[in-house]
C-alpha cells in the first residue's frame, strides 16, 4: 500500500498527478481507495483547527487557507469520481467538517443524477442527523420543507421506475428507508410504516453489488424491526390506505382482479417484488382464474425496465398462452387481450413522452420502447393465436404484422415493381420472366417480412438449398436438389415428430421416388396423418409446384404450431399468379406454374435470406 501522506504531498504540489492517480483507478477499487483516499484528505493537520466549531453562522462565515481549499476540491473531485455514498462520507469525514465538504460539492461537483445530486445528498444528510441524534450544521437549510423536497423525489423516483437507472432504484429504496427513519422519530407513525414497509418490499428486488454497497447501507433486519414496529404503533388508517396492505387483503380474498390496478400504479408496481408478483399469477391461475392470471403476468414483464423482450415473454406462464389459444370463450379471451394491449400502450405512451422531455434519458427511453414492441410481438407469436393478432391491430398496436399477413403482404408486391397490363391481342402469349426488382420489392417489403424469414431460414438452413440459375438466363436443372431439400425437409419433420408436417412435404416428390430406409419407420404414422379425414379435407392434399423455402416454411410452421400461417402459404403456392401480377390461359396455366413459380419466388426469398 502507497504512503498516503506522501501521496497526498505529493498532488498538492503537482495537482495534475492527482488527477492522473484517478483516471488509473479501476472501477472495482472506487468504493475502498475513494473511501480511504478521502479519510486521509479529512485527517490532515489543516482540518484541526476545525474542532469545536460551532453550527450556524460561524459555518458560513468560516474563513479557509489555501490548502484546506485545496484538499476539500480534491475531496469533491474524489467523490465524483469514485461515487461514494452519503453513509461513505458521513463514515469517512469528521461530523465538524461534514457540513463545509457538503457545501463545497454543491459548489464545484454538481449532478444532475439523483443518486449523485449534492443538494438531494445535503438534504439527506439534515434528515439522517435526525433519527441519528447528531450534531448538525446544517442551518443554512430550509430544514421545514427538506422532507417534503425528498419526498416528491422518492415520488418520482417510484413513478418512473422503469426508465431509471439501477442506482436511481437503489436510492429509491434507501430513500424511502430514510424518510421512514425520519416519521419514526417524529412520531408520526402512519408515513412512518408506510415508507419504511416500501423499503422492505423493494429490498427484495435488489442484488448485493458494488453499486447497492456505495448507495445503500440498510440492514434488512434492523428495517424489518422498524417496519413492524411502525406498523404495530400506526392507526386504523393506514392500514385501510396503505397499498401493500391492500394486496395482502385483496390476496387473502383470492380477489385477484382489484390487485391489478395496484399493479400498474406508478406509486405502488416498484414496491412489490418480482417473487411476490409471480406468486400472484400462480395463485390466480390454481384458482381457475386465468383471464386475470395473463394480466397480471403481463403486468409483471412490464414491471422491469431493464430486460430484454424474450426474458419479459418468459414471465408469461405456458398455461396462460394455452388460456389464449384454447379457452372457447372467445369474447372473455378477447376482452383479456385488449385489456393487456392497453397496458402495453399506455407504457408505450410514457416512453414516448420521455423521449420528448428534454431532462429525461432518451436513450434508456427508446430501448424500453424497443423492447415493448418486440414483447408485444413475442407475447403474440407464443400465444400462437389468430385472435391475439387480431385484437392487437384493432386495439391500435398497428405496428404488428402477423406471420400469415407477412406471406399475404409479399404476394401483393409485382416482381417488376408495377402493374404488369396486358393487351388483348397478345394477353395468351407470356411475359418474359423477370427478375424481381430488389430495390423496389425490398423497400416495400423488408420491414413485413424479413424478421419471419430470417426466422424461418436459420432454422432450415441445414436443409434448404437454392438452385443458382446461369448467365445467360437458362435455368439450371434443379429437380435434384429440390426433391433432396423436400426429402431432408421431411425427414428434420420426422425427427420433430411433426408428422403431419412430414406427410405434407411428402405430396411434393413424386409417388415413384425412392426414400431411403430410415423414411420407413415413419412412414406408418404418416399415412395415419394423411388419411385424418379433416386433414385430407384440407388443401394439404391438393399441392403442386413449390419451392424449398416454402416447403421449409410449412414444414417449421407446422412443427412449431402455426399451422394458419402454413394454411396461407400453401395458398398462396396454389395461386402463382398472384405473386406475378399476371395470369395465364387457363389450358396451359399448370405449365406457367410449374415454371414460374420456383424461379420468381424463390428468387425473392433468396433476397431476404442472402442479405
């Protein structure tokens, strides 16, 4: 360990190594060299001329040489720098010398964050002196209205739990501890349990870090003391408003549809933790209740700012999604899903006013709306339901495109980028094929449809294989290749034990190919799949012409339970005109398909999967 005494001689005389010493500071050594660095700032011999000082005017109107100067600026500059706490100063520093270093960081290390702000630190600091019993120079305080200041900070802080930082939320928390600490000594119970019953609830959300060790100093048994104490000397009102104890009341009334407003109440939501919130979804869901179980999920995922779309899906449970997908009440299902879409838009609505308030993080706003809209999206692909989609739109989510509207969208876009109109004379003669135009159709289609190919794509990848076509425009002989990535397509299905998506690859080889022996097994429970007398009914046994990215489209959606998207693209695959913009006479418009089709289609989708 350096000499300290000689360190510091050192930077008075050459300032600059000062500054030099903290930018080589690793970030796992602020909180033990800031802490000791500035205790050996404190007990240099210029500050004992200090001891004994009176409060009041004597701290205003004290008069400080130049090296006291010096090393209160240096004391600021650490703490900046090192993010040292309130409890780390008050620790570290004399109480004589508190009050002047306090002033001195609202002078020259001013913040605009919270957790580092010097004048929310000093009003903390006067509040804390309270319930400490300490000696205090803090007269300069407006001491009558700096609890009031704090506590409209704890009030923002919780309101935007969301969008703030997590040493914002760790403040919060010892904030509210504070405040508690503070009614408790004052005597008045009821604010009392009721800031110090939210520090306990918040507590839980919370992990052992470097920054809860430089912003937090609670013992969690000390404040679950106080809590309960506060509680037990609180009158009938409190517990009849407090929210925390509505929630246990509504809970023990299993009337889990009156917590849900508490929920979403910026007030409240940050105050219970996140095991207690699942615990509510679970007990509602054994109570048959699963409507108010997918709200209450969902008001879970929307609990936390800070992760990303597919960990706010997974606070969804599987039987919820299977509520979704499969409750034939379709109006109460309906009814669920706007109320969550609505959730969902009204945070939407405060990142959009975040991003607009010029004081805010825009940036922390923007990928909290990022991650909604992304959430939205997966919430709706897991509960793998027409109806979610549907009520998404109409609930204004317009942002959304459902799987099968992807398809639906890509064959409204003409390959040449304009309408293809034919003279009469000429209208049984076809067009040349033409390439498609990529920038024209990516431009229109890339935001529709590129997520769900790419999707669909990386997961075929191992069997999906584009024929290449020449220079000269003659198109290669791909029947090979094709049946090879139809046949491997099928046997990746039988694997799954998808077989009803194996038997639908199946009608695209043809009835004399030879399969290879390990397609014999399988065989069995596909022809039991294809003579299912719905599912011969269907379209699946009317198939012509596809191409491999379509045959691995049906075979994925199916295999991962879509099977409305496999149903529009097979569509789709019977109407080839659709995608050309042109149609053909109808005695030859088999051929135009058999020739048209892969070439076009493929050709596009080679588009989105190359790029």
């Amino acid at each position: 360990m350096e000499d300290l005494r000689e360190l510091i001689f050192n930077w008075t005389l050459k300032p600059n190594e000062f500054d030099i010493y903290l930018n080589n500071l690793k970030e796992s050594e602020y909180s033990e060299s800031g802490a000791r660095i500035l205790r050996a700032f404190m007990e240099e011999p210029v500050f004992k001329t200090f001891t004994g000082i009176k409060p009041a005017a004597e701290m205003q109107n004290v008069v400080l040489t130049g090296k006291q100067d010096l090393l209160l600026k240096k004391s600021c500059k650490l703490i900046q720098k090192t993010k040292l706490g309130l409890h780390q100063i008050e620790r570290n520093v004399p109480v004589y010398l508190q009050g002047i270093l306090l002033r001195y960081l609202i002078e020259y290390a001013p913040s605009s964050d919270p957790s580092q702000d010097p004048i929310i630190r000093t009003y903390r600091w006067s509040i804390r002196s309270v319930y400490k019993d300490a000696p205090t120079f803090n007269k300069f305080i407006d001491s009558s209205s700096v609890h009031t200041r704090l506590e409209e900070l704890y009030g923002k802080l919780t309101r935007e739990s969301e969008s703030i930082s997590q040493e914002n939320r760790i403040l919060s928390v010892q904030l509210a501890f504070e405040l508690g600490r503070f009614y408790f000594a004052k005597g008045d119970f009821n604010k009392a349990a009721f800031y110090l019953e939210n520090s306990v609830a918040a507590m839980e959300s919370l992990d052992d870090s470097e920054d809860y060790n430089n912003l937090c100093e609670i013992n969690k048994e000390r404040l679950i003391g106080f809590a309960q104490a506060a509680t037990a000397m609180s009158g009938p009102q409190f517990h009849e408003t407090s929210p925390i104890k509505r929630v246990d009341r509504l809970r023990a009334e299993k009337n889990y549809e009156e917590i849900i407003p508490l929920l979403l109440n910026k007030g409240t939501k940050s105050l219970l933790s996140r095991s207690f919130r699942r615990s509510l979804v679970d007990e509602a869901v054994n109570c048959g209740q699963l409507g108010t179980a997918v709200k209450l999920a969902v008001c879970n995922a929307l609990n936390v700012a800070d992760i990303s779309a597919d960990n706010m899906v997974m606070e969804i449970p599987v039987r919820c999604l299977g509520y979704i997908r499969t409750s034939p009440q379709d109006s109460a299902v309906e009814k669920v899903l706007v109320e969550v879409f609505q959730y969902c838009i009204s945070e939407m609505e405060e990142c959009d006013k975040m991003q607009e308030d010029p004081g805010s993080d825009t940036a922390i706003a923007e990928q909290r709306l990022t991650n909604l809209e992304e959430f939205v999206r997966k919430f709706c692909v897991k509960a793998n339901s027409p109806k979610a989609w549907k009520t998404a739109a109409a609930t204004g989510l317009d942002f959304l495109s459902p799987p099968q509207d992807y398809i639906t969208r890509l064959s409204n876009v003409h390959f040449n980028g304009r309408e293809d109109v034919m003279d009469e004379d000429d209208s049984w003669e076809p067009k040349p094929i033409q390439k498609p135009d990529v920038s024209n159709t990516r431009d229109k289609t890339r935001k529709a449809i590129r997520s769900f190919l790419e999707e669909m794509a990386q997961a075929t990848s191992n069997f999906t294989q584009f024929s290449k076509t020449s220079g000269n425009g003659k198109t290669e002989d791909i029947l090979v290749s094709y049946q090879s990535s139809v046949k491997q397509a099928v046997k990746y299905c039988i694997k799954l034990k998808e077989y009803m998506a194996a038997a639908v690859l199946l009608q695209f080889i043809p009835a004399d190919t030879n399969l290879e022996s390990e397609y014999v097994d399988a065989l069995r429970y596909i022809k039991q799949a294809a003579e299912n007398e719905a599912f011969a009914q269907s379209t699946f046994l009317n198939l012509v012409w596809s191409t491999p990215m379509l045959e691995a489209i049906v075979c994925m959606a199916k295999a991962r339970g879509h099977p409305e998207v496999a149903d529009q693209v097979i569509k789709h695959m019977n109407e080839p005109w659709t995608f050309t913009g042109k149609d053909y006479d109808p005695n030859y418009r088999k051929l135009h398909i058999e020739k048209t089709k892969q070439r076009c289609f493929l050709e596009l989708c080679k588009i989105f999967v190359d790029d």
